[in-house]
C-alpha cells in the first residue's frame, strides 16, 4: 500500500522496528499528534482550531489510504477481468493489419486481402524476403474502394515455393497517379493468447499480433 504523505520520520527507530521507513502513515501520523500534545506548554496551550485543522488532515491521509487500497484492488481486478475476456478469443477468427508475414513451411500459403480508402486504377503488391529482395510482384489491376481479395499461393514471380521466414509487404495504390491509402489484411485463427508485461497479444498463424491491429473478430468458418 502506497501512503499519500511521505517524508522524514520524527521519531527515532525503536529497537524492535525491523525496517526502516521514510513513509508518514496513520501511526506515525498519530504518534507525532500525540507527542505535539504532550509536549505543548500548558501556559500557551495550543489553538484549538489548529488541532482541528491537524486532524481533518489525519482524516484525509486515512482517507486517501483506504482510496489507494479500493484503486489497488479495482486495478486487479479489471485486469483480470482483461484476460478473460482476451482468452475468450481463442478459436475465433481475426481479420488483423499485417505489413509482414511469417511461413513456417516452404511455399506455405497465407488467407490476405486489401482495404482500400478509394477506387485506384493501379494496385501494385510487392513481397520481400528478409534481404529486401523482391520475391513476388502481385499486379491487381484497377479496383473499387474497400475489401479486395488478395491471395498469396507461397510462390515467388517464377513460380517457385518460397522457404519459411519473415516477408515484408508493401502496397502502392493510385488513382490518377495519386496515392490511395491501403492496409493489407491477414486472416487466421487465435491459437493462444500471449501476456508480456501485461500486454496482451494474439497468437495467430505463429505470430504475435497486438490487440490494436485487430479490425475483425468473427467465429470460426464465417465468411
């Protein structure tokens, strides 16, 4: 638990403390109001809206204690509450943003296609191996705005199984010769859920994809 005032302690470390702490909570707090009391003149006793004033504010450390508990446990729990619902998507498919793809097979197909903001006359599809070599040239033709089909049968321009690795995607739509935005899609099932530094993360077709380039969920088989 986080304490809400912090600062040197005005008391001295008594021999049965085992951990020194630099943290003013309730007790301290408490220990220093009685000893202000103890310690004042009885002659010039101390004003009594000063105490006050000192113990509207012990109400308001306790408070803000009892709030930093409540945050604590709400946190744990939303983000329990997280995971489950990420685990939930194991076995459905997804439709996510992908500028590279990973083959584990040689020639190994991939489900893709291309999102486009407006019609273009040219669309140009370009694959690199991890070299930056061009493997594969995809010439599409003209197409309309919005989903487009774009299969990848695992070959490169001469016809031959590309190896397993990590190939880069690159898109150049125009219309006019001006550029049209474009974002390739890949589709596969959620094999497994991954949770590095609490982050979630979709396993799908042996990647990782994060939560925020995931534009479809759909159930398993649906069109």
């Amino acid at each position: 638990m986080v304490s809400a005032i912090s600062g040197q302690s005005a008391f001295p470390q008594e021999a049965s403390s085992t951990k020194s702490s630099n943290e003013l909570g309730k007790d301290s707090f408490v220990k220093l109001l009685l000893t202000q009391l103890q310690s004042q003149d009885p002659t010039a006793p101390q004003s009594s809206q000063e105490f006050v004033a000192q113990l509207a504010q012990f109400t308001q450390v306790e408070l803000m204690e009892k709030q930093a508990g409540h945050m604590e446990s709400l946190l744990v729990a939303q983000a329990a509450g997280n995971q489950t619902a990420v685990a939930s998507l194991v076995g459905k498919d997804v439709s996510f943003s992908a500028e590279k793809i990973t083959t584990k097979d040689v020639g190994e197909t991939r489900d893709l296609s291309l999102q486009l903001a407006g019609e273009a006359d040219t669309v140009v599809v370009s694959i690199t191996d991890k070299d930056g070599k061009v493997v594969r040239t995809m010439h599409l033709g003209p197409r309309e705005e919005g989903r487009t089909a774009l299969a990848f049968d695992g070959l490169d321009d001469q016809g031959n199984p590309l190896p397993a690795g990590s190939y880069s995607l690159k898109v150049v739509a125009q219309k006019n010769k001006v550029d049209v935005s474009s974002t390739v899609l890949e589709r596969g099932a959620v094999e497994g859920v991954s949770f590095i530094d609490g982050v979630a993360q979709l396993l799908v077709n042996g990647s990782k994809v994060s939560l925020p380039n995931v534009l479809e969920i759909n159930e398993r088989g649906a069109a």
